[in-house]
C-alpha cells in the first residue's frame, strides 16, 4: 500500500486568507470529494498527519482533525497501520468531455419518481410578489396597522414566560382558541365552544387536515368548478377521487341523482362568498345540503372565504350555525384579514367530532408560533382586529366601486361581471374569442396579475373565460389606467387568434 503524499492533495495550496472555509475545513472537504470521486481508491493508505502536515505547511493539528472527523463520519478507517480509504457505494459518475463538460445523452435520463396521488395536480399559472396590479387574495397590506400589532406583539412577548418558548397546546393557544370562538359567534353566527377550535397554518393545512381525520384513499369529494385551486390540491394529495360541481348564481349545485350515482365523503363549499364566481348559496341550498349530508354520512367542509368583507346589506351567517349538530366543519383564515405571512387559520370541528379526535390531532400536530398566536387573541381582544375589519370593508368597498366604473368606461370589449357583494376581487367573464389564458400571460409582463377563470376549472366550460381582478391591494386611482390597457391586452388576444 502506498504511503506517500496524493498529488490530488497538492495540486493547489491551501488557502490562508480570511474567509469562510478554514484550513481545516478546506482539507476536510478536498478529502472528501478526492474519495467520493474515487481519485482515492478503497484501501488507499493515506500519509501520516506530520507527514501530510509538513507537505501541505499546515500543522499536525489541523491534519489530526480532519482525520478524526472523516473517520467519524465513514470515509476512513484508522487501525493500527495507519489510515486507509473506506470502501464506499459511489452514485454513478457523470459522463464528461475532456474538456470536463458534461456528455449530452441522446436519451435523457427518466424524471425522478414522486407519489402517484401528486400526478393530478398542476402548477399554478406564474405568479409574482404581492405588489403586482390586480392580483387577487392579496390584502391592502399597506393599510395593516403594524403600530398596534407591534404593540400586541410586544405584549405577548412581556407576559409571556420561558414555558411558551416549548411546542405549546397541539390545537391551539387557549387564549386564542377562545377569542376565535367568541368571534365567530358574534360575526358570523358560528356554533361552536374553544374545545372544537384547531388554530392552523392557513386555510390549506385546515383542508389538509380535514382530509386526513375523514377520509380513507379512494373516498369521493366534491369540490366545486370552477372552484378554489387549493382546496382541489389538498383532496389530491388525500388520494381522494375527486368529483368537480357545477356552481350556479345560487352557488354550488347538487342534483338528486349526484347522490345517488355518486355519493360524497366529504364536500367542499364556499356558500357565503363563491371563489371565484362570488355566488352566494341560496338558504334553500344550504338546507338541503345539510339534509343530505347527515342522510348520507357525509361531512361538508365550509370554507367562509372573505366573508368578512360584505358591502352590501347584513352579513350572510355561516351556514355551521343553520342546524344544531349540523356535519359542518368551519374553515376560515387571517391571511385575508390580517396578512399572508401571519400563517395562521382555523378550523372547527363538529362537537362529537371534537371530542373523538383530541387524540389524533395531537399526535398530527405540534403547536409553535405561540408568541403570534398570544398575540393575536390580545389583538381581537383589545378590539384592534374589529376596527381593522371595518376600516378594510370600507376600503374594499370603496375600490370595488371605482374598478366597476373603471370596467365600465374603458373595458372596450364585451363582457359580464360577477361578484362585488362581498370579498376582494370581481370576476368579468368574456367571449371565447378573449382568450383568458393569453390575456393573463399578457397582463403579467405589465406589471397586472389577474388570473384565468379558466384555470380555477377541473372541467371548464364556455361560461368559464374571464378574468378574476383583485382590488384588495391595487390603490382606486390606478384602476383607470389598469383597466385600460387591459382592454388592449384582451383586444389584441383575439386579434392573435384570428
């Protein structure tokens, strides 16, 4: 076995100069990718640390280390004769040129598999940050009260002993679980206790969890079409058959014969506010989907998205709170009515749900942002998040004015809107001939960022182009403009596709 000095570990000084890799890091590391590179070979015997030290100009020290950790971690074996090189199961190397390029193969290599159940599920059409025009689900961020949510923060954090630097409760901080249950009592006339509130990270970790303490693989969902594109995700990657609903001016529509020719375990609503249409669901609806339910054992997740936001008339009560034991589970966020980045919702259980469940949820879940959290049930306490809610409905309410006008005067093709009663966006549905899609991919390299009606379908229909225009975080004196050069954008569309 050979003893003296590799060339591989000469080829180039070590450096001395300042920066982030040490000396010892940088014979550590050169090591290393000489032995997975196979430039040493399996049994190797390597120099002795003076020796290595004294070629290198480094000290004993620093080469006794570094040997030391490579043992540690499995590349050598140090005995009694000295070091040797491990054998190792090396990844295949990639081919490369003389000139070190890699070799373009003729037939590329087959993609890494992922789970079956992720096939279905396809990536959103491109996004940008929160700041670009027209985006919807995006609050008026510039409006959130930083001063008094610091305040609550510091709060928290003044209160707060080291006990709440651990995991916390797994559902929830009571504190805050008992402000949301208060809360929703009072504004959205939901039936519910702290013990059946679960604090989440958002509304998807709420329909994930949903998912997961229901349904069993295979079990059918109905989610409405065109409908929310998360809540269609969440269900996918329960291996849940999905089952896509029309929805209607009186939101979703369930025939007679759905029931029977395809029977739910779980179903997927927005009845207060409709995404993306803006539909609300009739009384009439919501009753006999209760009914069913409970005669078919089918439990109806209810996501109450930007109901919040009415602008006009009384605000519209949960359907949770129609019917005593009704098989509802409530799901609501504050992304909407705070900001994006808090990621933190909810979800309530039925009562008898609640109780059977404490067991698995606290093993599915590990609590954390426990200073938030505190935070956030003083911020509804004190009253600050009810004076928020009112500023914004009165915001919003204002900019969805101005965008109607907007459309209405300078929207220089043919078109109906939807929605506007409540919530953050509208919806203008368009001919055909407008295409959506290429609409949208246009508006995006002008600083916009409506989506395509279509791509909120699993099944899409003639009725689904349009454009879905968020008005939450685009100021009212910009909409003139916006509207205008989306109209060109749409005009020059249909003009392509001639």
């Amino acid at each position: 076995m050979t003893t003296h000095v590799p060339q591989a570990l000469l080829d180039a000084p070590l450096s001395r100069e300042r920066g982030p890799a040490s000396l010892q890091r940088q014979l550590h590391d050169r090591l290393k990718h000489a032995i997975l590179g196979a430039t040493l070979a399996p049994g190797t015997r390597l120099p002795g640390s003076r020796a290595l030290a004294e070629a290198l100009g480094i000290s004993r020290n620093t080469v006794t280390a570094v040997y030391d950790l490579l043992a540690a971690e499995g590349y050598l074996l140090p005995d009694r004769q000295g070091t040797r090189v491990a054998a190792l199961t090396r990844p295949a190397r990639t081919a490369r040129t003389a000139q070190g390029k890699p070799v373009q193969h003729a037939a590329p290599a087959a993609p890494p598999a992922i789970a079956r159940r992720l096939s279905p599920i396809q990536s959103e059409p491109a996004q940008t940050d929160g700041d670009a025009a027209l985006r919807p689900g995006v609050p008026a961020l510039a409006q959130f009260p930083l001063a008094e949510w610091r305040r609550a923060l510091d709060r928290a954090m003044g209160r707060a002993g080291p006990s709440t630097l651990g995991y916390g409760n797994p559902l929830g901080e009571p504190a805050l679980r008992r402000s949301i249950a208060r809360h929703l009592s009072v504004a959205r006339g939901v039936r519910c206790e702290a013990e059946q509130v679960v604090v989440t990270e958002g509304a998807m970790e709420a329909l994930a969890l949903c998912a997961r303490l229901l349904t069993n693989p295979g079990d059918t969902v109905w989610v409405e079409d065109p409908g929310y594109r998360g809540a269609r995700t969440a269900m996918h990657a329960a291996d849940l058959q999905i089952v896509p609903m029309r929805v209607d001016a009186e939101g979703l529509c369930v025939r007679e014969s759905d029931w029977a020719a395809r029977p739910p375990r779980l179903i997927y609503a927005t009845p207060s506010h409709q995404y993306p249409s803006g539909a609300v669901m009739s009384a009439a609806r919501r009753l006999d989907l209760i009914a069913q339910a409970q005669r078919h054992g089918a439990w109806i997740i209810e996501d109450d998205y930007d109901s919040e936001f009415r602008h006009a008339g009384e605000p519209i009560g949960a359907m949770q709170g129609l019917v005593a034991q009704a098989p509802v589970l409530y799901v609501g966020t504050f992304s909407k009515t705070m900001f994006p980045s808090l990621r933190l919702g909810f979800l309530v259980l039925p009562e008898a749900l609640a109780a059977r469940l404490q067991a698995p949820l606290g093993q599915l879940l590990r609590g954390g942002h426990r200073h938030e959290q505190l935070a956030l049930g003083d911020f509804i306490e004190s009253g600050a998040f009810g004076r928020h809610l009112g500023r914004m409905r009165r915001l919003y309410r204002e900019r969805q004015v101005a965008l109607r006008e907007a459309l209405s005067r300078h929207l220089r093709v043919p078109h109906a809107i939807d929605g506007g009663h409540c919530g953050m966006h509208l919806t203008v549905r368009l001919p055909g001939e407008y295409t959506d899609a290429r609409i949208a991919a246009a508006a995006l390299r002008h600083g916009m960022a409506p989506a395509a009606l279509s791509s909120f379908a699993l099944q899409p229909s003639a009725d689904d182009n349009g454009l879905v225009l968020g008005y939450g975080n685009t100021p009212a004196e910009r909409f003139e403009a916006l509207v205008k050069k989306l109209s060109q954008l749409a005009r020059a569309a249909a003009a392509d596709a001639v």
